[in-house]
C-alpha cells in the first residue's frame, strides 16, 4: 500500500493512501494525527465503474465536506485532460 504523509503545522498529516482492496484504482485523502490514526476523510478518488467495466480515463471524486457526518457531501465526476502529444498536435 502506497501512502504520502505532509506534516501540517498542528503537527497532524494531510495523508492520501491508496485502498489495497479496490481493484480499479482509488485512493483516499484525509487527516492523521500524530500517533497515526486517521481521523477525519476529506476526499476519495476512484476509478469510475459504470455498472460493467471500468471507463478509461474517468475518475469519481467523492468529497467529505462536512466535518461532522460521515458521508460524502459532493461528487464529481472528472475527466483526464487529453496528452496532447498522443494526439499528434
């Protein structure tokens, strides 16, 4: 499992981890404190599964903007900008 720790002034970390358990790809971002344990989700990226396969190069972003409920307050839906240089431009 990959993780990328930045140590925020209140000595607690800004963390995104990827989830082992989810095939197509998704990782969460959210607060750790300083002994290690998450406590609080701030945003999961993930893959976008339409049902029967995963779409390429399309990513669900689920934002957790209420700091006291649980669930996702926003999604969105994000596509990757093109690479211009596959393109031929």
């Amino acid at each position: 499992m990959q993780k990328f720790r930045i140590e925020l002034p209140s000595g607690d970390y800004l963390v995104a981890e990827e989830t082992p358990c989810y095939v197509g790809g998704q990782i969460s971002i959210g607060i750790e404190n300083k002994e290690g344990t998450w406590i609080q989700d701030l945003a999961v990226v993930e893959s976008n599964f339409n049902g029967n396969e995963y779409v390429k190069d399309e990513f669900n972003t689920y934002v957790f903007g209420n700091e006291y409920d649980e669930g996702y307050t926003e999604c969105f839906l994000i596509k990757r900008i093109p690479d211009k240089n596959l393109e031929g431009d």
